[in-house]
C-alpha cells in the first residue's frame, strides 16, 4: 500500500486512526494537523495546516499519496455561539472538504474516506425502525446540513474523475479519552449522584472508538466499499437506563437511577428549554448496520461490555 494522508490526526477519532495505522509499516503515513504532535513513530510524517477551507492548499502534502482519511472538521458544539453557524460550518466541513478532494483527485489519490456524522440521516428515530445508510438524508441542525452537503459534493467528485470515496457517518462514537456529555455521565456515576433515568425506554445505537477505527481501517482497501455510505454502531442498541447500569458496572460503582417516567423528563426540559437534551436522553436513534455485515463482510469486533471497561478504566486512571 502507498502512502496515507490522515487529516484531523489530533482530535479523538483521528488521533485513535494514527495509532492503528502507525503500528504497520505496510505504507507511509502523513499526518495533517493545526497543532504538532509529539511522540509520532518515525513512520509518521506531520505537515501543520493553518486552517482548513477552501483555500487550502495540499498539493505538496498530497504527493505520492494513494488514500486520504478526512477525519477534520468543525465539530458539532452545543449552544453554538456563532452569528452565522451554517456559513462556519459550511468553510470547513464543505468548502474545505471539497478544496481537499479535487486536489487528491489532481494528484492522483486513489480513494478519499470521509467521516462524516449520523446527523446527516436526521436527529431521532422511531422505536425499532433504524436509519439505514442509503435512506434519504434529513439533517436538522447546521453540522448536519454542512456534512450532507459534503458528502454530496464527493459523489460528484467522484463520479467527474473516477476517485473513489467511502462515507462513514458514526453514531455517538465513545472510548478511552472520550469528553463532552459522554464523560459528564461518568462523572455523575462515579461520584454516585441520583439520577431521574431508571425508566426510560427508548434505544440509541452508540460505537465503541475501537469499532469505529476498525471499519475505516477496512474501507481503506475494501473493493466494495468503493463509492457506497456506511452507518456505523456497536450493533447492540441501548436504552439511557441500560447505558447508565452498564457504565456504572464497569465504573464498579452503584447505579443509584431513579425511576421518573420519561414524559415528565420531557415537559421538564421542555419548560427549561432543554429540548435537545431530553431528545438525547429519552429519545431514540438507531442504525442499521447490515449493509456493513453485507457488503464488508464487517462485523463489530468489540464488544460494547469491553468497551465499556476499557472507557471506565481510563476515566478511573485518570483520577489517580
């Protein structure tokens, strides 16, 4: 295999990418970043890239290159501050994806892997009937909207100069390192707070970093995932209340979860105006995930149980 241009080397998928990819030397790996990075194996190129947009220019990074992983972008943030959040995301996520694309094509780059973002399907599914990857998009907020618009433009791409592109758009992707609301839960549980989510049955498909890093892996080489989208999950949906059990067991602490129905959480974040959040907590948002198990002959190879003790072991050796 050629040489590999990872973008986003520094952030927690790409970061993860690195450290798979960086254990063979079956290629050369490049990696681009905003920031440098210390403790890369020698087979690790870096190149600092200012600021990704459409005026990039990656043509010298891009030399001899034969895949591209895009894991960079402007990340979907809460309470997003912006005067104009689509046109934010729209510079990076669109533009600048777009800009690195046509410029791989130029060099001759053999396949770009996108990863994009289960919002591109839509925020919220009914109980039991899951996304599937080639289901009519329905993104809601301007993260998602900016990731279609991405990946819409790469099929076109594609289809103008013969690159082949590969879409990931991962579920709520956790592991070892892993921030944001997922971390606050650990906290809540490892300090034994009570919580109001023991009756709460919805389900939500959710990927362990492991699972995830394992299939862009395999849609690096893979001839049939030329040119196709993939939903990505652990394939073993959850409800807030198993989640919550399950952590805390790997927490080794209690799970004090108070059974408060999940309507009334609901009317209550609503009045709060937390809309959003009971979405998350009580809604739900599924995958299908066959066609991977179909086409790639791909199947989670962790565990969620595994990955569980794996997150909560970190979490605990960092409060050491």
């Amino acid at each position: 295999m050629g040489r590999i241009l990872l973008t986003g080397a520094s952030g927690f998928v790409g970061r993860a990418v690195h450290d798979c990819l960086s254990k063979t030397t079956a290629h050369e790996l490049v990696v681009a970043v905003r920031k440098h990075i210390y403790g890369l194996p020698v087979t690790t190129s870096v190149a600092q890239i200012d600021q990704i947009d459409g005026a990039t220019d990656w043509m010298h990074i891009l030399v001899g290159c034969d895949v591209v992983i895009h894991a960079a972008a402007r990340v979907h943030v809460m309470n997003d501050s912006s005067v104009d959040p689509l046109a934010s995301f729209r510079k990076v996520n669109v533009e600048g994806t777009l800009n690195l694309a046509r410029q791989a094509a130029q060099k001759g780059v053999r396949r770009f892997v996108f990863i994009s973002s289960i919002k591109v399907n839509g925020e919220e599914t009914s109980l039991d009937v899951p996304y599937t990857a080639d289901a009519a998009p329905a993104p809601v907020d301007p993260y998602g909207i900016s990731k279609m618009e991405a990946e819409n433009g790469l099929m076109i791409i594609a289809a103008q100069t013969g690159m082949e592109v590969v879409i990931i758009r991962p579920t709520l992707v956790y592991g070892p390192g892993v921030k944001a609301n997922f971390l606050n839960m650990m906290r809540w549980l490892h300090k034994g707070i009570p919580l109001p989510f023991g009756a709460i049955h919805n389900r939500r498909s959710l990927v362990a970093l492991g699972n995830l890093v394992d299939l862009i892996i395999v849609c690096i080489a893979h001839p049939k995932a030329a040119n196709q989208k993939f939903l990505v999950s652990d394939g073993d949906d959850l409800s807030t209340t198993e989640l919550l059990q399950r952590m805390a067991r790997a927490l080794r602490k209690p799970a004090r979860l108070l059974p408060v129905p999940s309507v009334f959480l609901t009317v209550c974040a609503f009045f709060f105006g937390k809309k959003s959040l009971s979405q998350r907590l009580c809604g739900s948002l599924q995958v299908d995930i066959s066609k991977n198990r179909e086409l790639l002959s791909w199947t989670p190879p962790i565990a969620v149980d595994v990955a569980f003790d794996a997150t909560a072991k970190y979490f605990l050796d960092e409060q050491v």
